[in-house]
C-alpha cells in the first residue's frame, strides 16, 4: 500500500525525522487558512498523486510541473489553484494521469548538498538494507548503473537492528563531518525505526538535504507498506486513498480477487498467480494484447467466477476473454457452471474462449457444452490463445 | 529415490482442526501419505477422523514428533500466526517444514530467517503449494503429498520439476505425465520474497539425485534466484534441464498475484532471466505449452533417456 507525501512527513515527524515545515489543502478556500501556518518568504507548491515523477509531470490542460518553488506565499497560492483538481501526467501515471486532490504547500529550504537514503528488503541476503548516495535528486537506478562508486549499501542484521557503527559507517561514507553529521546520524536511526515498527516495504527519501545551518532534512518523502501486515496497522490502514487506486482493482479485493488493469484488449481470468501471468504472456506471444492480470485463487467458487466476469467486462476496451483454469484440487465443473451463470447474467456478447484442464475435467466441459452458450473450447493454453487471439483480431 | 521426502515419510500437520489444513490432510491420507499427527494447541488429546484414519492431534509439535516420530510438518496456520508455526517446528529438530500459509508479513520472515540460521531444519515456502513424490499405486498413489498439490495428476518417475507457482507446475506435472514421462520430486518453493529454499537449493538436490534424469526450472519476474540457480547449473550441473520464466508482459513496480513477482530492476525482467538461461545451456520453453517438449529437446540432444 501505498500513501501520499504528505501523509508520509506526517508518519517521519512521529518517529523524531526531520521535514520541512508542512501543510495541505483539499479546497482553494483553504489555501490562505494552509499557508498562514507556514512563514512568509518561499514556498514549495506539490501536487499529492502516489506516482512518481511529480515535477516533470505536465497537465492534460498543458500547465508544466507538479511541484513547483514559489518566492512569495502569494505566488504559492496562485499556483496551488492551476494544480488543485487539475490531472497531472507523469512517467508514472500512464497516459490518463491522476488527478490532484490535495495539494501540499512546505517552506522551501535553502539546500546546501542533496544526498539519497533508502530503507527495503535485500532479497538476496533476506535482511533490510539502507541504501545511501551522494548523487542526492537523481534517479537512482541511473547513479547505480553509472556510478555505483557513489551508492552505499548496509545490511542490517535483523537479530540485532542497526548499530552504531553501521551509522558511522554511512555518515563517512556520505562525507559529513560536524553537526550535520550528528544531525544524519539520529535521521538515519529514526528512518530505521520507522521501517521496522511500521512494517514498511519501502521508504525513500529523495533528496536528503543538508543546510547551510547544519540541519538534515528530508525534503522528499515516497513510502510504501507490506500489504501482509496491513492487518497489525490500522493507522496505516487509515491512511489509504481510494481515490488513487483503480476502482476496479477495489472491486476485485473485495472478492479476494488479485486484479491488475493494463493496456490491452484480451481479458483473462485464470486460477494461480503464475498461471495468470504466463497467460497473459502467452496471449501476446501469440500477437494479442492482454487486458489484465486476473487470478481467481486456489479455491474459488461460483460467486467470485461472476463478480470475476464482472470486472473483466467493466474495462471497455475488453473485445475478448480468455479463461483458462487448471483444477487441481479445484473441480473443474464448479468452474463451468459459474461460467455458464456468469455470462446468462452479464449477457456476454463478446467471444469467449475457455481451457479448462485437471479435476473432473469431462464433467465440467459437459456442462459448458450443455449450456447452449456460443463458447469455444481450448485444448491447451497455446490452442485457447491462438483461437481468443484470432477471434479479437 | 526422490529428494527430501519419501513414501515413508512421517508428516504432522499443523492447523489440522481448520477448514484448509483438515480439507488438504484428507486429500494426503486419501493419496497414502503417512499423515502421522495433527498439531492445535488447546485440541491436544482430539482426534483427527477421516474414514479409516485416526489421527492424533497434538497441543505442539514437540509433543507430536515425541509421540510420532514425525519428521516433516505441513504449515496451514493463518498468516498472522504462522511464522511462530514455522519457529516451533524448528525447535522441534524437525528435518522439513512445508509453509503453504498464504500472506505472512515480510518482517516475520525476514526474523524467521535469520533465527533458522545455523539451524538443521529446512524451510519450504512460505506461499507454496508443498512437494510430492509420487508413488507406485494408481494414480500415483501411495506417495507422500505434503501441501496443496493434486496428487493423481504424477507419475513416478525420472525428471524433477522445481517452481515458485503452484499451478504452473500442475501444467509442467500435467504435460510431463500426459507424454508418459514420470516424476522423483515435484517442488513448489513458494511466490514470496523472502522464502526459506531456493530454487538453487533445489537443483543442488535434484542434480545429486541419482533417480533424476533431467529438471523442469519455472521461474517468474523478481529477484534474481532464477539466474543464480541458472549460472550453478552451468558450472556444475550435467543433466538436461528445461526452463520457464512467467511474467514477460507484466509492468514494472506491480505485484503480479505473487509477492515475489514484482520487476524491481532490469535484472529481474522475464527477458535478461530468459536471456541468462539461454546463456547457461538450459532449453527455454517459449510458452507455458511448451515446458515438457522443452525437457524432451534438452534430454534428446544430451541423448538422456527421461522414461
């Protein structure tokens, strides 16, 4: 799960990490009561979408920039009202973008040097590790492929948490001597408490700023958490934006369905996470364009087969659907029949293409034969997408 | 022979008493499997009752394994309970533990990891689907089937299937017993990020296993054990292997079901693991369709006999 900027400088002020003084507004008439919290003098205006990229975003009405630096709270204003309610495009958002509903007005700090902290799971090694550059505002994944000289990386062993001298560790490693280093040294633990207690996946913070008055800041904030542990956090949970998530995605969680949107125009729905991604590989190695990703789970019945279908037809670029179920323990006629349901119910129109493999196989295909229904059988997973393939196109 | 389990193999179940762990501990007694104890704390001294057998449930592992000599557990417990399931199961010496639980927070098993270290215990999962060495009855009955797998569709025999999905390897299982090719061990290693046995660990196994002639790799987007297990066989393994990576047309940053299977970089993209594995001698199968027609072309041209 995801969560905004803001909310997230909010989650590093409880855990003693250092920001930029802060505040939100959701309407323009509560532009001027926001800004009266900060000083007069300059202003940093940022859009709050979850994608990436916010600054070198540009508007569906033109308008360049998600963030922008004001010199005056005046300025700030007038800016916040070309952003608020407004869509913001990004790398990130695809082409439809998102829309600003919050926009988050903060003191813009005089920085001295831009550094890179992260916080998430090394999968290699199963510990957390604390990444941390002196190429502060970039991406990332650029400083590691052209100069990885400048990325540091501690593990932390999680029998004992982060020691001191892996702390020292990183603060020569980034060069900082004095109070900024002391100032580093307490931000850097902080963050590393806060990712622990709050079962983060990943906390980033890109830039970390020094000041010319020895402060070290967090001037960005980008967290996301393990959904596994949403069930211990309630006050992240609290957090979620629904308005930022795909509505169908929504739907779909609530029938314990896994759901992802994409781009093309072949649906499917499939049982097993890997069974659903390799179906939608193989739709598009066979020259279609899969619709989503879908995966009814190990266990499921004749009501999640329809809310399934439901959400599938829900996406108007859908012009074909694949189903392609391997019943292991499952049994293969429970599927048929809430297929057959499913599209008497939704009044399916389009083509429909159906591989259906395992348990009581032969009962299930009767049961789709039986059904009158105009559905084409597939014999293996290549046969069913070559034939939904060829049907859409 | 197989790896890690055998048809004599005593398993306990921990979370016999809910729906999922009692369904899959019946549908284990109905293949043969030697389902020896069920573990509920506070149900200590019930029975487990399904037709003919009787199994003794258990208020922990340790009191399971005194009574049983059980020396492999089935995890089912809910998420939030179960990396204690896992820890208890460690401290009971047990050789194996198998976690199908779905869900466990990341931080659980990273602490699970790290407390495993120097352990003799190996982990299998979480978020797997379990391990089956088939067996010589009908079907493939009478083999030990620990999880959630359908047994009937193995056939004992001479090729190793190794996976992080548990449906895609029902299709590779599938494929390989509908052409007559038979199977040692079929093993689901799980779809999390942090999973106690790699798909390395794995092929290690197999590669050492006289009775395995050749290996089925399926693989998926994140991470990069699919390339370590890769550039090992390369080095040291001798025996045909096929490989699947699932997840080419899935966009970057999004979880694809699995945990796991999300594409950090450019180094856990479907394409540079495909490309690692063309690099490294394994037959690629180009479609899911295609994973036991794969193993064959990677037999004939080592000229190794898979029946």
């Amino acid at each position: 799960m995801n969560i905004h900027e803001y909310q997230a400088k909010a989650l590093f002020e409880k855990f003693g990490i250092a920001v930029p003084k802060g505040t939100t507004a959701t309407t323009p008439e509560a532009f001027i009561t926001a800004l009266a919290d900060l000083p007069e003098g300059p202003t940093m205006v940022k859009s709050q979408i979850h994608a990436g990229g916010r600054g070198k975003g540009t508007f569906t009405d033109g308008f360049k920039g998600g963030v922008k630096f004001c010199k005056t709270k005046h300025d700030a204003r007038e800016m916040a009202a070309k952003m608020l309610g407004n869509t913001l495009v990004t790398a990130q958002t695809g082409p439809a973008g998102r829309k600003v509903q919050t926009i988050y007005f903060t003191v813009a700090s005089e920085i001295k040097k831009e550094y890179y902290l992260a916080i998430l799971l090394d999968r290699n090694s199963a510990k957390p590790v604390i990444v941390a550059s002196t190429e502060g505002g970039m991406d990332i994944e650029k400083v590691a492929h052209d100069t990885p000289e400048k990325l540091f990386k501690i593990i932390v062993d999680p029998a004992y948490g982060l020691a001191d001298f892996q702390v020292r560790e990183l603060i020569f490693k980034l060069g900082l001597t004095g109070a900024e280093a002391k100032n580093a040294a307490k931000l850097i633990r902080n963050l590393y408490t806060c990712y622990w207690e709050t079962d983060a996946a990943m906390l980033e913070v890109n830039p970390l700023i020094t000041t010319p008055t020895g402060e070290v800041l967090a001037l960005d904030a980008k967290v996301s958490f393990d959904d596994n542990a949403l069930f211990r956090h309630p006050e992240i949970v609290a957090l979620r934006d629904l308005n930022e998530e795909d509505s169908k995605e929504i739907e779909a969680s609530k029938h314990s369905l896994s759901y992802i949107a994409l781009d093309g125009n072949i649906a499917c729905l499939v049982n097993g996470a890997g069974l659903a991604m390799s179906t939608m590989d193989i739709i598009q190695h066979f020259g279609g364009t899969p619709a989503n990703f879908l995966d009814v789970g190990g266990g499921a019945t004749k009501a999640q087969v329809i809310a399934a279908f439901k959400i599938i037809l829900g996406d108007p670029n859908v012009k074909g659907i694949l189903v392609n179920i391997f019943g292991g323990i499952m049994d293969c006629n429970v599927i048929a029949q809430g297929i057959v349901e499913a599209v008497k119910e939704v009044g399916l129109t389009l083509p429909l293409v159906v591989r259906l493999e395992g348990n009581n196989v032969l009962a299930g295909k009767a049961t789709l034969d039986a059904s009158g229904l105009a559905l084409v059988s597939g014999s293996t997973m290549a046969d069913a997408a070559q034939k939904i393939v060829k049907l859409v196109a | 022979m197989a790896i890690l389990i055998t048809p004599s193999t005593k398993i306990l179940v921990q979370g016999i008493t809910g729906d999922f762990g009692g369904r899959h501990a019946k549908l284990s007694l109905d293949y043969g499997t030697q389902v020896v104890a069920g573990v509920t704390p506070g149900k200590g001294g019930l029975v487990f009752t399904h037709g003919a057998h009787q199994v003794p449930i258990f208020n922990s592992v340790a009191d399971a394994v005194k009574a049983t000599g059980a020396t492999v557990s089935a995890i089912f417990v809910p998420p939030p309970f179960a990396a204690d399931a896992i820890l208890e199961g460690v401290d009971a010496g047990l050789d194996l533990v198998v976690a199908i639980t779905e869900g466990i927070p990341v931080k659980d098993m990273i602490r699970v990891k790290r407390a495993m270290q120097g352990k003799a215990t190996r982990l299998l999962g979480p978020n797997c689907p379990g391990i089956v060495t088939p067996g010589t009855g009908k079907d493939s009955s009478g083999g030990c089937r620990i999880g959630i797998a359908p047994g009937y569709i193995h056939k004992p025999g001479h090729v190793g299937v190794v996976s992080r999905s548990g449906t895609l390897t029902y299709e590779a299982v599938f494929q390989l017993t509908s052409k007559n090719i038979g199977q040692t061990t079929c093993v689901g290693i799980g779809g999390d990020p942090v999973n106690g046995t790699s798909h390395l660990d794995i092929i290690k196994l197999f590669n050492a296993d006289p009775e395995t002639h050749g290996i089925i790799l399926i693989g998926e987007i994140g991470g990069n054990a699919e390339v370590e297990a890769a550039r090992w066989i390369k080095a040291n393994c001798k025996k045909p292997v096929a490989g699947f990576i699932a997840g080419a047309t899935a966009p970057a940053g999004r979880r694809m079901g699995h945990a796991g299977a999300i594409v950090g970089g450019a180094e856990d993209t479907a394409a540079a693991k495909i490309a690692v594995f063309k690099e490294c001698g394994i037959e690629v199968a180009e479609t899911p369709s295609d994973m036991a027609d794969a193993l064959l072309r990677a037999a004939k041209a080592m000229g190794v006999t898979l029946t």
